[in-house]
C-alpha cells in the first residue's frame, strides 16, 4: 500500500528532500522567471497594441518648418497679380534731418540713400565724394535726428550696389558689397635737393610750432580685394571686416534670413559679368549661403537672374532658373533647405504651366502678341513658346507665407540709357507637404 506525502510541519526534512528529488529548485527557479518573463513582454505587447489602436500615430509634420524641400508639393495658379501689402519696389526716401545736415555742413558730398535699423533709432548715410567715380559710395551712421555719429568706411574701401545696404533684422549688424576704391591718388609733388632746402633760424624766445590735430578718423586696418565682397560691421559700426574673401568673384547680391542665422548671396565671375553686360542682360550669379562665421555652402552650380528669397520661417531659400536646351527654355523654381544639418532641395519644373497660360491669356487680349496663333494648343510644339511674347523667364520672387510662393516672369533687358521689362505677370506657387508624409 502506498504511503501518504505527510504534511505534518513537524517534517521539514522529509518534504525537502521529496522536492530536490522529483523537481530540483534550481530548475524551478528558471521555469518561474521564463514565465513572468514572457508573460511581462506578451502584456506590453497587448498594450502597445491597444494603445495603437486607440490612439494612432501621426507624422503629419507640426509645421511646413519640418518639411524637408524634395518633400513639397505645389500647385500653380497663373496671372494671381500680387498682394497688395507687398512692395514691389524699393523706396527711396531720405530722412529729412540727415539731408539737412548734407544740405548745410555736406555741400561737397551727395546723398545717395538713407538705411534705419530696425528700431529706427540709427541710420547708415550712404554719399558719393567729389573724387570717388559716379558709382561708387561712402557710409556714415547717423543717429534718428540728423547727428553725424561717425565714418564707417574707409576712404580705401568704396561701397557698390547701394539697393543692397542692410540691417540684419535684429539691428545687430550692417552689411553692405565694396571693393578696394579705385579713386585716382596725386602724385607726390618733387621734392627740393635737402641741399637747397635752408631753414630759417627762429627768433630767439619763440614758442615751438604745435602741430596740428589730424582730422581724418582712424580705421583699423580692413583687408581690400578688387572685386566686389560683401562686409559686414557691428551695430556702433565697428568691427569691420569682410564676410566674403574670394578674389575674383564679384557678390552683388545678398538677403538676411528672418531669424538672423544666415544670409542668401549670388556671385559670378568677373567673365561672366562681363558677358551678360554686353548682351544687355540682368546680372546672374551662382545662389549660396553665407553663416556669419564666413563658411560658404554652394547652392547650386547654375546661374540664375532671380533673386533668391527666404520662407518667412527662415528654413528655406528660393530662386529660379531659365534652362536652355537647345533652344528650347525651361523655367523652374528652386528651393533648398536652409536651416538643417541634412539639406535637401527640388526643383519645380514651370514650363508647359507656363506656356499654357500665355496661351490662354492672348486669346483673351487678341492675335496681335501671337502672330495669328492664338487658337493653336499648348502641347503641339516645343517651339510654340517663341510665338507667345508673355512666355518669359522668372525674374523675381516673394515669399510672404510659407505656403504661398509668387513669382514674376518677364521681358528684361539693361540697355545703357534705358531698361526693358515688358510682359510682367505674377504667378502664385502653393507649396504644401507630399501626401506621403501625411498618412
């Protein structure tokens, strides 16, 4: 007959030794732990499951911010006109005290512009000299009233483009495009022989000359290149120095980004100025972005004659190309990443948008533009575009929201007494993200 498994307490022995023997310790030890184990990882499982289910995840970016630029999307309305609140073009007005002040203790000097900070408390004075060519300038600041503050060129440095004059937007610095001045130095007039020179005698009890006092100011010493770079100063107008530094490239354009980290330039060659002032052209340069360090970072190897812009959130910049191939030209936006350590870019192909809108729009004012063919489609010939005078490269954008993109085509062309710029018509770019990224 079998024995009964006592329970008594008084054997603890006896039962111990039943338990090592048909199921050690160790072993049941590892099967515990394996168990909660694996019950612990099947119960989150279960919850993250749940938690998907109840609430699902989004990747909708917070902002267009997030928006990496190959991941827009955009759709084009032609002929929008532009927004009233933007202007068109830059106004020229002179603060009236500090014309005053040219008016009555500067009547060798010219007004050329006026430039506030930001909070209008100062203003750059930009003046030509009697003895500087007709184009080039010199800067002083002035305080909001008509005070002359101080010089903040050097008579060495001559300043060019005076449209690109600026404050960053915070008013902590001035930027400004010069190059070494070019002004015709006299020469030293010959001196006497020392031996022919015989100085006379003083009186006797005569006081020593004193010198006089140097009124020219002191600059530090500013490096010069012959070809235009863009310098910038502090607010006081110290601290002058170049942000740009390469020899041969001429800058003739620059725009701080809203936030102050960076700005947008473009810059050629001294060839390809060259080139394009002898077909009457628009100047076109090479978009990059410039930190306030002085790195440089190449937007693109292609020239372009429009402007670039910055979103108003200061992450991207936007410009355009005109691509000839073969005669036939290509207009497209481009726009790159400007506020991430892994920029992207993309490019918005324009063409046949375009063209089809010049279509459309001289069948509404007549044949008269298209030389009899205004009721021919759109996509019958790739060289259909030379028959439509309103189809034009892009020559200028604003960016006055993330999403709303406008750009302006048009006929231009510098000649040396006058300037072309027929067929203006302004265009909207809605920019929004990929339906990829919004699932």
């Amino acid at each position: 007959m079998p024995k009964l498994i006592s329970h008594k307490r008084s054997q603890p022995n006896s039962c111990k030794s039943r338990i090592d023997t048909e199921f050690p310790f160790e072993e049941m030890r590892k099967v515990v732990t394996a168990t909660t184990f694996a019950l612990v990882l099947l119960c989150s499982i279960f919850a993250v499951g749940c938690r998907e289910v109840a609430e699902p995840r989004d990747v909708r970016p917070l902002v267009m911010h997030d928006v990496p630029a190959q991941r827009l999307a955009f759709r084009f309305q032609a002929d929008t006109g532009l927004p009233a609140g933007i202007k068109t073009e830059e106004v020229g007005d002179k603060i009236d005290a500090i014309q005053k002040d040219f008016n009555t203790n500067r009547i060798n000097d010219a007004l050329v512009r006026t430039v506030a900070s930001p909070d209008g408390r100062r203003v750059l004075a930009l003046y030509g000299t009697a003895d500087e060519p007709n184009e080039a300038f010199r800067i002083d600041l002035y305080s909001d009233d008509g005070k002359f503050l101080r010089n903040l060129t050097p008579p060495e440095l001559a300043g060019a483009f005076p449209d690109t004059v600026a404050w960053s937007p915070d008013g902590n610095h001035i930027t400004f495009i010069a190059h070494r001045s070019t002004r015709a130095t006299p020469s030293p007039s010959p001196l006497a022989e020392p031996a022919d020179i015989v100085p006379l005698p003083l009186p006797s009890g005569s006081p020593k000359p004193l010198v006089s006092p140097s009124v020219a100011p002191a600059f530090a010493p500013v490096p010069l290149f012959t070809t235009e770079q863009i310098y910038i100063a502090n607010r006081d107008g110290y601290d002058l120095k170049p942000l740009t530094s390469r020899e041969g490239l001429i800058y003739f354009y620059f725009s701080w980004a809203p936030d102050n980290h960076a700005l947008v330039a473009l810059a050629c060659r001294e060839s390809e100025w060259g080139t394009r002032e002898k077909e009457y052209k628009q100047p076109a340069g090479r978009p990059r972005l410039l930190e306030l360090d002085g790195s440089e970072r190449l937007l693109d190897d292609q020239l372009t004659e429009a402007l670039p812009v910055w979103s108003p959130d200061a992450a991207k910049v936007a410009t355009a190309f005109d691509t000839d191939v073969n005669g036939v030209h290509y207009p497209d936006v481009a726009i790159y990443d400007a506020a991430t350590s892994r920029p992207t870019q993309a490019r918005i192909p324009l063409r046949d948008a375009l063209l089809a809108a010049s279509i459309v729009l001289e069948q509404k004012i007549g044949a008269s533009l298209t030389n009899g063919n205004a009721n021919q489609p759109a996509s019958n010939s790739a060289t259909q575009e030379t028959e439509h005078s309103s189809f034009n490269p892009i020559v200028r954008l604003e960016w006055p929201t993330v999403e709303k993109l406008y750009i302006k085509t048009a006929y231009v062309r510098l000649l040396p007494h006058d300037v072309i710029n027929n067929f203006q018509r302004w265009h909207l770019v809605l920019l929004s993200p990929q339906a990829a990224i919004l699932k």
